[in-house]
C-alpha cells in the first residue's frame, strides 16, 4: 500500500502492522461519531494527506477499534513520534510536518504561509470551530431544556426504570413510585453528549437528576431525605402535580413478601459496614472473577470494606436477590444504598463518580504515605521523567532538552509535572537524594538530570539505557 494523498479507514489493528512495515510514517485520527470537534480536524486532516503525500493517513473510529484504541492510548508496540490530543489544528499540521521530515524538529511549522493545501484550512476551521462551538452549545442547552420541560416530574437516570444500571437510579424511582407520581426519564448512558452536558447545565457533577416543572431538586440523597420528611410530596402539590394517579410501590419488606425475620436479618448485614460487598467467595479467595474485580477496586480506592460469602447461606442468597431487586452478584453497598455489580462499579471508577460518592458519604479513604506515593508515580512507567511543565509545554530548558533527546531517541515514557505538586517536588528531592530536576527514572531506578541525559544521548547510549 503507498500513500498517495488520501485518507483511509482503518479496518484493524493487523492493517496498521501491515502499513507500518512500510518505514513511512503513518498518521492517526482518532475520531469518534458524537465529537463535533473531531468532525472539524477531519477537513484539516484531509488537506494534510494531500500536503504529505508519502505519509500515510488513517481514520480510525475509537469505539469500533478498541484493540488500536487501547494500543495508542497506553502505549504504542513501534515508534511513536508524537501524539496530539484535543482539537487544534494548527498543533496538529505543525507535528505532522514534522513527523514527515518537512521541516526541523526544532522549527516551527507555518502550511499558512508555506502555501500549502492545508493552510487555508487550518485558519477557517479555528474560525469554525470558534464560531461553531457557541452554536452548538446553544443548541444543546436548548435540547437539554427540552428534555427537562418534557415531563412535569423528569428524571435523569442510568438505565431504565424497568432496568436501572445503578443503586441510586433505582432507589428515586421506588421513591417516585412511593409517592404514586407519573414521571419521565431519559437514560444518560444512551447519550454522552446530554451525559456530560446536562452536568454542566445543572451545575450538579452526578447522576439521577430529579426535576419538578423544570426545577432541579437534586440527587438521590436529596430525594430520600425529601421523602422520608414528606417535603417531596409537599413540593409536588405546590406544583399542582397529581399524587394519586401512579401505581405505587410499598415498602419493600411488604412488596417482596420476604418474613419480617430474614428481612430485619439482610437489613443487618447491609447495614455491618459502611462499605459492604456481597460476593462470592472473600476477599482474599474470591470464587468469581467479578467479585474478584470489585474486590481490586475497593482495595485500588483504598477503602475498608466488609463483605459476605453468600456461597456459604443459600437464604441470605437468594432472599437479598428479592431485597435489593437485583438478581445477580457482586452486591456493592454504601452506607445501606445498593451502588449495583461489577460492571457498574468498574464504570463509576473509571469516571471518578465512586470516589465522589465515597467522599459525599464520608467514607474515609486510606492515604498513601509520601514514599508510597513517591514510589508508585515513579513505576507508573518505564521511563518515567520528573520535570517542570509537560513534555507538549516543557516550563524550563533542562527539562525541554531531556523531552527533545527521549523523542529523537523514540523511546516512549511517562512524565510528571513537579510544578503541579509541591509534596512531590521537595519530596523527590529527598527520596532520590538528587536536588534539581528534570530526573530521569528507569524501571524505578534514577538515570540522572540533563547532563548526564545528554551524555548518553551523545555518546549513543541512551536508547540501549532505557531498554534493557
């Protein structure tokens, strides 16, 4: 395959091995269909493949190519030059200039005024995208107050209310239906452009989302505390909303039919700690691979955590099944609510929402000690370079100069911006007993500053350094 000035879609990651082989570098748009802003860098894009005509250039649609997706996002198995995330395009003909050999490394490019294809391009989709993304807010504020006013009461929630996705999504609507209320909702997991808007529109960082005509009244722990005072009803029939048309829910040790002696005995054992997993298994011989799973988070997060074997009582087993309305295990529990399974709590740590509902729970996280902390940064990668500002926006020469000698050496590594924490600054001084920075680490052992980064480099010993 040759280039020719064209951009391709990327079908596998086996097509990109391929292509490789090659020695012509090869450039990557990761895009994804709800991304305006990818939809912008595309033209840019395009005009690039004409400019550079020997590169190759290939669309890749993120969430159809996770096994690309997850190589380049962490690290890549060939020589990766640069990376450029977010949308710029100005940022974006400059490094691939670059990488294509049309001007020095340490030149800035200018495809505006080097006449090249893209030039123009460049210039009219800042514009664009400048004009376009107050535009496009206002439409989806728009669509989002739409959404809002589309039901007197209006939930925002994961999943459905035959179907939650989440403990808290579930608990507002047995609220909802506790108060014998008609509602709407909408399920933000289908749509992650109302997701992540409607936390800004609502100033409110979680979900559900509970609205009355139009108002936000709040979350979950807002709903239950509302109910369980009779404000929530009191609100609805100051807003002229019917209270006795839904079907209702009673209260669950009534609507599931459970004794009110293995129900008082499940409530227990929800209730023995603050952070309770049911599982299979215990925590250090789980008998499932999703237990398993919950188990490293809860450790990952730091947090204590009782739990249950409920391979070991076939009635606490089968009757929290009917208690929680979830049929499946793990069970995750905080503070008495069901936070859900194993999928979700991956979900929610990943998105940083289980640390947040942790801390709005007063959950008490366990704090690394400074060497502990010291050190896992230092491992967190291969190489690993203690520096001032951010390999992209380096904030001193020393640490600029080490940035350029690893990129022209290839040699891929993490970085830390000692600017940014001042614990870690004066701490590293001590930990490595080296006093300036950038440092240098290797396989958590320090190479050195500048100086001797240079030396390697010059004396053509840097990459065989880092690699053995």
């Amino acid at each position: 395959m040759s280039g020719g000035g064209s951009v391709k879609e990327l079908k596998s990651k086996a097509e990109l091995d391929n292509v490789r082989q090659s020695g012509a570098p090869v450039i990557l748009h990761f895009w994804a269909s709800w991304c305006d802003a990818s939809k912008h860098m595309d033209k840019v894009f395009s005009h690039l493949s004409i400019d550079f005509p020997h590169a190759h250039f290939f669309r890749v649609e993120a969430e159809e190519q996770p096994e690309v997706s997850e190589a380049y996002s962490v690290s890549a198995d060939g020589k990766t030059v640069d990376t450029l995330e977010g949308a710029d395009p100005s940022s974006l003909a400059n490094k691939v200039a670059k990488v294509t050999g049309f001007v020095n490394p340490g030149e800035p490019a200018a495809p505006a005024s080097l006449g090249m294809a893209a030039g123009p391009t460049v210039l009219e989709t800042v514009k664009e995208m400048f004009t376009d993304n107050g535009s496009s807010q206002d439409a989806l504020n728009k669509r989002l107050q739409q959404l809002i006013d589309s039901h007197p009461i209006m939930l925002f929630m994961k999943g459905n209310p035959e179907e939650p996705k989440c403990g808290f999504s579930r608990q507002v609507i047995d609220i909802l239906k506790d108060e014998k209320v008609k509602f709407g909702t909408f399920d933000i997991l289908s749509d992650n452009e109302v997701r992540e808007g409607l936390k800004k529109y609502s100033n409110w960082p979680t979900f559900p989302q509970l609205y009355c005509k139009g108002e936000l009244l709040g979350g979950c722990d807002i709903a239950i505390a509302m109910h369980k005072s009779g404000e929530l009803k009191d609100v609805f029939q100051e807003h002229g909303i019917d209270t006795g048309s839904g079907s209702g829910k009673s209260d669950i040790s009534e609507s599931t039919g459970l004794s009110a002696t293995l129900s008082s005995r499940l409530k227990s054992l929800v209730n023995s700690s603050p952070v309770m997993l049911f599982m299979k298994g215990t925590p250090d011989e789980p008998k499932c691979g999703f237990s398993g799973k919950v188990v490293e988070i809860l450790r990952q997060e730091k947090v204590d955590f009782g739990s249950f074997d409920i391979l070991t009582d076939e009635e606490v087993r089968q009757g929290l099944k009917v208690y929680s309305n979830w049929s499946s295990y793990p069970q995750l529990y905080i503070k008495d609510e069901l936070i859900g399974g194993s999928d979700i709590v991956l979900e929610m740590q990943k998105s940083g929402e289980l640390k947040k509902v942790l801390a709005e729970k007063g959950i008490i996280v366990q704090k690394d000690n400074l060497e502990d902390r010291l050190k896992n940064v230092i491992t967190s990668s291969p190489v690993m370079l203690f520096m001032k500002g951010t390999p992209d926006s380096p904030r001193c020469g020393f640490s600029s100069k080490v940035v350029n000698a690893l990129r022209e050496e290839g040699v891929s590594f993490g970085s830390f911006d000692i600017l940014s924490d001042e614990e870690v600054r004066q701490g590293m001084k001590v930990y490595s007993n080296w006093p300036t920075f950038p440092q240098l680490y290797y396989k958590g052992e320090l190479i050195g500053g500048c100086d001797i980064v240079l030396e390697l480099r010059n004396n053509g010993e840097l990459k065989s350094t880092l690699s053995e």
